[in-house]
C-alpha cells in the first residue's frame, strides 16, 4: 500500500518537472540557443530600430524562413551564413522561444 501511495505522489512530480524540457520554449537549451540572435536581433528579439525583430514571431514561419535562410547560396547575407549552424529541432526549439516572447514589454 505504502509503496503504490509513493508512485502517485512521484507522478504528480513529475508532471510539472518534466514540463519545461517537454515544450521546449522554456528549456535553457532554447534559451541557450535563441541567445545567438540576440546580439543583431535584440535581448529576446526584441529589436531596435534598423533590424527585424522576431519576437512573438509565430514559430512555424521563423523555422519556414530559416530553413529558406539555410537554402539560400547568396553568402554575402549574414543570416545564409548564419543559419547553417542549425539542425531542423535546434530551429523549432528557437522558433518556440521568439513565440513565447511578447513583441514588446518586458525588462
Ligand atoms: C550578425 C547579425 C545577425 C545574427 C547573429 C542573426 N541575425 Fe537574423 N537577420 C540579420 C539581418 C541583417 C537580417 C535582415 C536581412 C536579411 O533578411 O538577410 C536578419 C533577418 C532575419 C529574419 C527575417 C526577418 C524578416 O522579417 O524578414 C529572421 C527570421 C531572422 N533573421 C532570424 C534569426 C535568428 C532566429 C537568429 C539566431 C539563430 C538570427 N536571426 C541571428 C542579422 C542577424
């Protein structure tokens, strides 16, 4: 008895642990990752003016435009250059961290 009533409690942990890694958008690694942009694209993508901003982009399109990014062969552009270094779960894993970011407000 005591050792089923254990498994439940344990469970019920597990969920809310398990959750940040499981959608990603929370995750360091997303963090960790979405961090590269930061330094042309603004703290959490949040711009000023002169450069895209990406934050609150919806993370299908950003993931969609740096696959296109990772296609193109026109070298001279930075973001040809840059998107390179991203697998298609690296993408998605920055995609859902610029969504989950409001366009502005924060700091
Ligand atoms: C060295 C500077 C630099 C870095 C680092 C950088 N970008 Fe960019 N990015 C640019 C510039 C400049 C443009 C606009 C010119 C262009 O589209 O090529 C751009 C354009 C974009 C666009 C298109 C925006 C639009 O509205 O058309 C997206 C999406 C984007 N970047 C995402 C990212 C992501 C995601 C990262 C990090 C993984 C990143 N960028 C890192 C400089 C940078």
């Amino acid at each position: 008895m005591k050792f089923t009533h254990s498994l439940i409690v344990l469970s019920a942990l597990a969920v809310p642990l398990a959750w940040p890694t499981a959608s990603g958008a929370q995750s360091t690694e997303a963090r960790d990752l979405a961090s590269n942009c930061f330094q042309c694209h603004g703290t959490d993508g949040r711009a000023e003016k002169g450069m895209p901003k990406i934050a609150g982009k919806d993370a299908k399109g950003m993931v969609e435009k740096m696959q296109e990014f990772r296609r193109s062969t026109e070298f001279k552009k930075v973001m040809t250059r840059h998107a390179r270094g991203y697998t298609d779960a690296q993408l998605w894993l920055i995609g859902e961290y610029f969504e989950s970011i409001p366009e502005s407000g924060g700091d």
